[in-house]
C-alpha cells in the first residue's frame, strides 16, 4: 500500500493560478511507476486533468492544455500541478493519482474553487 498526499488547493480568483502538491510518503514507494491528476467537479465524474505515462510522456485534457503543467520530482516521489488562468470550470476536488505495475493508489483529494 502506498500512502499519496495532495496540498495546495483552496479558493482562487478566475484568472488566478495556484500550485498543487502531491507526495508519496509512506509505503512500498518505489513500485510507483508514474503519478498524475485528477479531478471531479460536484456532480460530475472524475475525469483525467494530467498525467505522465509509462513511457515518461504527459497527456493532458483538453480543457486544461496552456494552461496547467505537470511536473514532477522523482527523488521526493512527487508529482505537482501547475494551474494558471482558472475558470469557475476548474472548481473540483484535484485526486492525486498513482500507478504500481498491480495497483492503483488515490489521494484523499484537495478542493479548489474558483470563485469571485
């Protein structure tokens, strides 16, 4: 079992940008291949945000490409979330997500809302 852990969501004005977090902190972390994000809006099901691959591409929705960037820092088993010029559209839970060659792990999930 591995342990995710998001940080750094919260309330942001449309056109603003913030920084999410996500790290690995406890279990058999080295069996993480890759990590990526998530989101589901109230109502919605979740749906991909960003991602790296197996093969250390990105892929990201088309509702957030120029806008947000994945990044990541394999040393600290992290993976962060760039997002700029948010719409009220973005207002979701963000879910950190990472894939073992057997499993999948979720993070508990950190809100952010756009709002004025």
């Amino acid at each position: 079992q591995v342990q995710l852990v998001e940080s750094g969501g919260g309330l942001v004005q449309p056109g603003g940008s913030l920084r999410l977090s996500c790290a690995a902190v406890s279990g058999n972390v080295d069996s993480i291949i890759f990590m990526g994000w998530y989101r589901q809006a109230a109502g919605k099901a979740r749906e991909l945000v960003a991602t790296f691959t197996s093969g250390g591409y990105i892929n990201y929705a088309d509702s957030v490409k120029d806008r947000f960037t994945i990044s990541r820092d394999n040393a600290k088993y992290s993976v962060y979330l760039d997002a700029r010029n948010l719409t009220p559209e973005d207002t979701a839970v963000y879910y950190c997500y990472g894939r073992s060659r057997l499993y999948s792990y979720w993070g508990q999930g950190t809100q952010v809302t756009v709002s004025s």
